[in-house]
C-alpha cells in the first residue's frame, strides 16, 4: 500500500520560521512518541490527529524555538503520515548532535492516555520508513530516540516493536506471529446481551489474563465490566465496548 500523505498544507501547517539545514542522506529513522498524554479519542476521530500534531508543532515553534516541528514525519493511528519537516531537511527530535544520522519519525502516541500503538500507527511508521528510503536516501536503520540519546522516549510498547526488528502487523514476512484471531467484525457490547462464539472467544481470552469471568457466551454486565477494566489498564477509550483495537489487545498487549 502506497504511503497515504497529509501534506503540510493539509493539516494547515505554519510556514517555518527559518531555512532547514540540508542533509545529503541518513543511516535511517529514530522512532519518537509525544512525551505526553494523547488522548484515546484520536482512534475514532483523525480530525483529533490533525488538532494534535497542529499542536505540537506550536509547542516546538513556541516553546522549543525550534524554526518548525521537528519531526520529519508524523504516523497517526489512521495510518496517514503527516509531512513535518519532510524529505532532506535536518530534523531537531532526535537530540543535538543526533539529528544529521537519522530521519525522525513521531508515532502518535505517549506516556499516558493512548500507550500502546494501534496497528495504524505501525503500519504509518513502517510507510514513512520505506519513504525516506524510497526518496531520502535513507539507509536501513530502525531505531528508537533512547538508543544513544538519554530519554524514555519512544516509550516501551514502540521500542520494543523496534527491538524486535520493526515488524508489520500481521505478519507479511512469512513467518506466522502469535496474534490476535480475525475481528468478528461485529461491536461486542451491553446492553442488550450479545450472545454468540465471538463472545466466548474473547471471554476465554479474558480468563486467561487473568480476569474473573465465565466463558459463558453471554456479554452482559460483567463482562462490559471486565472489558472497562482491561481497556483502562491499555490506556485506550474505556468505553465497555470490544472494537477491533481492544480485541487485538486482548491477545497482543503485554499481559498487565
Ligand atoms: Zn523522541
Ligand atoms: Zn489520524
């Protein structure tokens, strides 16, 4: 799938402040999250992402001095990639003196509120990655901000996606991944009861994070409850409502 842009006048950008310096080529990406809360409701809503990544461009103008964003590009959970500083220009997220090496690329998510990256947001990354490589002259490395830098940044849940080489979700590479079973494809929620083996899938997974829940088939008030519970302990929506990201959850989050 072609890299889905939102180009700087897309997301009504302010011009920069200043000239970019110019790189002649990287040795490949830093991986970044925001350092801050994001919140949830960006998943449902991109117009929240373009709100957001507005935002932090104002604080780096702003509070930083920085002459723009300083990011090269920005992965929201839609799987677009809003252009930052874009292709060439010496990006200012990756620490001084760090910046010439890598391209940096902001994962829309942080350190509280939305914690784990939704598939969307791997899958922008990953087209960012093949971006700067296709048209940067960027080479092939993958890396996080923490890695020669001293920051918790990009956060665990993407650092260790980025430890373990950077994968596609759902696989793609050949070699089958544990994961989550396809989405039912319907919403799980209460009330009314939802009955039926999609229900009784996700319970058993329940069960087996130790939640205390029968497998009974039933999504009634318990399981809205179990489902509150888990979704607060991930750092997404809690809305008692099992969609496709608490359902991949379910088999893909670290268990809590
Ligand atoms: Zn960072
Ligand atoms: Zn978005």
């Amino acid at each position: 799938m072609a890299i889905d842009l939102v180009l700087r006048r897309d997301w009504n950008a302010r011009a920069p402040r200043g000239d970019y310096t110019q790189l002649d080529s990287t040795k490949g990406v830093k991986v970044h999250y925001t350092g801050g809360r994001v919140d949830p409701a960006i998943v449902s809503d991109h117009s929240r992402c373009v709100a957001l990544v507005r935002s932090i461009q104002g604080y780096h103008m702003d509070g930083n001095g920085w002459i723009d964003i300083g990011y090269t590009f920005v992965a929201c959970p839609h799987r677009k990639v809003f252009e930052g500083r874009g292709l060439y220009h010496l990006p200012a997220a990756n620490g001084p003196g760090l910046n010439a090496g890598h391209y940096a690329v902001l994962g829309l998510v942080g350190d509280s509120g939305l914690l784990q990256p939704p598939d969307g947001v791997l899958h922008g990354i990953l087209d960012a990655v093949q971006y700067v490589r296709d048209h940067g002259r960027a080479g092939k490395e993958i890396k996080g901000h923490r890695d020669g830098y001293a920051t918790d940044c990009p956060g665990e849940p993407l650092h260790s996606w980025v430890r373990r080489g950077a994968p596609r979700p759902g696989g793609g590479d050949g070699t089958p991944e544990p994961g989550a079973p396809p989405f039912p494809g319907r919403l799980l929620k209460y009330p009314p009861v939802m009955r039926g083996q999609d229900v009784r899938t996700w319970q058993a997974r329940m069960r087996e994070r130790g939640f205390d829940l029968a497998a009974d088939g039933a999504y009634g008030a318990e399981s809205r409850e179990v489902c509150v519970r888990f979704q607060r302990e991930q750092g997404v929506a809690a809305d008692g409502i099992v969609g496709p990201v608490t359902w991949r959850l379910a088999w893909e989050a670290p268990p809590g």
